[in-house]
C-alpha cells in the first residue's frame, strides 16, 4: 500500500511507498524534489536551512510517535547549558517502523535529495546515529544556542547536515520550544520555527551555525517536545587534520543571562593551541 502524499501550498512532499511491507522512498522522486528546493535552500539565511510543512505523511509520523520509546530510568542532560534531554537511538527500538523510517533518512534516495537541495555532494550518513535518533525534552528542559561538534570521531568524517522532524501535536506557541536561528555574530535571532508536527528544518552545520531552542518549555507536566533528528558528513580528501576539532559550542545570548560554557571554551584553547603530544595532559589538568 502506498502512504499518501504530503502536500502543502500545491508542493508535493516525500513519499513512501510499501514494498512487500518495507516503505521505501523514490529515488527519482527525491532528487526532484531537491531540486526544486535547492534556491529556496542555499540563500536562506543567517545560514543555508529549509523549513517544510507536511515533510513525510502523517499516519507514517502517527506511527512513530505510537511507537515513541519510554524515558523511564534513562540519561538526561542537566546542566546549564541543555536540561531534560533525552537521546535515544533507533537502534535500541523494537518498533520496525521507526527502524524503517530511520533506515530509509539514511538511504540513497533520501541522501540524494539532500545533496540535490544542499549543492554538497558526498553526503554521508551516520549508522551509529551519534547525538541522534529520537529526541525528547521534558517540561523546564532547554537546548542552549549553539553550533554542533564538528567531527565524528569513530567515522573520521566532517559534519554538515542536521535535519529535524517534529512529532508534537497541538503544540501552541505558549509551550515555547521554537528553534531559533541565530546570525554568525550571535547578535540577534533571525528566524523562529516553532516545532509544530510533520514539520522539518534541515539546515548546514559550520562552526557558526548557531541555534536552539534556550529558554524554559512552559508545555504541561504530561507533554514534551519530540524530534527525529538525522546528522549527515563528507569524507575531506585531504583528512581532518586541517580541521579544529570542536564540542558542541554553546553561545550566550546578549542581555539574557545565559551561563558562559568555560568547559567548552577550555577544551577548544587546548586543542588549538598546546602540541597534540601534550594534549591529554593539559585536557586531565584543566578542563
């Protein structure tokens, strides 16, 4: 059976379509579909991102969150900087949808569409879906601003893409949680996207890609905002080692009272500054 098509303003979105039980998207289909995006795409800014409604369909989506893995008794992040986060691989999930889907978000047709939209040929997926998978966020939880890690370090391969898709129904603008764009300068929010359900934000991961989504959700104590998240690399001919490795760098935002992440800050000195021989030792003494 084939799931029906998302459409929204007369646009077609993706679709899957059943093969023997297994939903597959259209490689033709895909690169299309990027094409027609790829302006819309590269000149957006503070940064190269799209925002779609209606991404995939909706009973495909439904099934996803039917099938949303319970947090009970697993890690979080709680600090300063990202509270009550869960990260939950796709890996560990029993549900052969959500295997499905997320197999099928790192597949050629899906890659080619991305490459299509992006101009940035290569894309490589990540099997091991470090930092993604399904992502929840409690009520008082927060993502700070800021850019993502810029290496996989058990693939060797530099990020480039994030793509998000939002599961949350009936979510009005006062239970916050909007992603927020941030210009290179982290002088202003250029673009909220607040994160309504079937709506994706795919967008370029440079060391100056700020965003998050930093304040507070206000949504009740039985609700939470959830998204599928999917992280895309390129192998550079010439390695990483012209690269500066970074960790997640968290930015504060001006007059609002965000903590500085020292840590961070710290890690990123040592590893631009003191000889790779000495940086264990400097990382064990100061950070």
């Amino acid at each position: 059976m084939a799931l029906a098509l998302a459409s929204n303003s007369n646009r077609t979105m993706l679709r899957l379509t059943s093969k023997n039980g297994y939903l597959a998207f259209d490689a033709d289909e895909c690169r299309g579909f990027g094409r027609s995006l790829a302006k819309q795409y590269q000149t957006a800014s503070p940064f190269p991102h799209i925002v779609i409604d209606d991404f995939l369909p909706s009973d495909l989506l439904e099934q996803i969150v039917a099938d949303f893995p319970s947090t009970e008794g697993k890690a979080f992040f709680d600090r300063d900087q990202e509270r009550f986060k869960f990260q939950l691989s796709p890996n560990d999930s029993d549900s052969a949808v959500v295997r499905n889907l997320f197999a099928e978000l790192n597949g050629e047709a899906f890659v080619a569409f991305l490459e299509e939209m992006t101009g940035i040929d290569g894309l490589i997926p990540d099997p091991h879906f470090v930092g993604g998978g399904l992502h929840e966020t409690k009520t008082g939880g927060h993502l700070g601003i800021h850019a993502d890690f810029n290496i996989h370090e058990e693939l060797k391969l530099e990020r480039k893409l994030n793509l998000l898709i939002y599961l949350n129904k009936d979510w009005p603008d006062e239970f916050g949680g909007a992603l927020e764009l941030w210009d290179r300068g982290m002088k202003a929010c250029e673009r909220k996207v607040a994160p309504v359900f079937g709506r994706a934000v795919i967008f370029n991961t440079d060391l100056d890609s700020f965003h998050g989504h930093p304040d507070p959700l206000a949504c009740p104590p039985d609700r939470s905002r959830r998204s599928i998240a999917t992280y895309y690399y390129t192998a550079r001919e010439e390695g990483l080692v012209a690269l500066p490795k970074r960790n997640t760098n968290f930015q504060a935002r001006p007059g609002q009272g965000d903590r500085t992440d020292w840590q961070v800050r710290r890690q990123h000195f040592i590893n631009d500054w003191v000889p790779p021989r000495l940086q264990k030792i400097a990382h064990r003494l100061f950070v």
